[in-house]
C-alpha cells in the first residue's frame, strides 16, 4: 500500500530505489493530476498513451470519462475537488491536520487516498 505521507524512515533517504525515493516520485507526480484530468490522453489512431504511475493514468481515464461527458462545469467542478483534496494531503503531510486534511490522512491510511 504506497500511502502518502512517509514514515520517519523512508523519509530520509531519496536515494534513487529507496523507499523515501519511490514515495517522492508518487508525491512530485501527483502534480499532474488535475491536468490529466482536464486535459487527458486522448485516443489518436487507434492508439492512446498510457502512464505506467496509476494515480495519473486514473486521471487521465477520469479525464477521458469527463471528455465523452462533454460538460465544461461538471470537468471543473471535479478538478476543483481533485485541486482541494490534494492540497488537504499535502496540508496533512506537514503535520497540519485541520479541516479536509484529517480526512485526507484517515484516507491515505485506509489506501483510499493513495499515489499509486
């Protein structure tokens, strides 16, 4: 289970292979995430890009859902939640645990919230 926020660990070393670089690498993708939602790979020939990171090929294929879809409003209201709730993970993992970010941190512990 790849959670979010690193034990004291893995936190020190992002040497490349190590655990701390892993959940870096998750961290520093997650970044792309509302992009590849309102923006996502789309097919072209018969082909589509795929990303081998599942938290950003998940929103590549929720961005692709959201494009069939076609509703401007209902793509930015779901990258407004994406926005919001990576932002409450990123509040949680530097120990601010007030608001959405409890939630966020519960999640992540469950897998539910997760990076890859």
């Amino acid at each position: 289970m790849a959670h979010l926020y690193p034990s004291p660990a893995a936190a020190h070393s992002t040497e490349p292979g190590t655990e701390g670089w892993r959940r870096q690498h998750e961290r520093d993708t997650l970044a792309s995430v509302p992009g590849a939602i309102t923006d996502p790979n789309l097919p072209s020939n018969g082909r589509i890009i795929q990303s081998y990171i599942p938290s950003q090929e998940q929103a590549h294929h929720a961005g692709r859902a959201l494009h069939t879809i076609n509703d401007p409003g209902l793509t930015a209201a779901v990258s407004t939640e994406v926005k919001a709730e990576l932002a409450a993970i990123e509040q949680a993992e530097c120990g601010d645990l007030s608001s959405r970010a409890i939630q966020a941190r519960a999640e992540s512990g469950r897998g539910l919230t997760r990076a890859g």
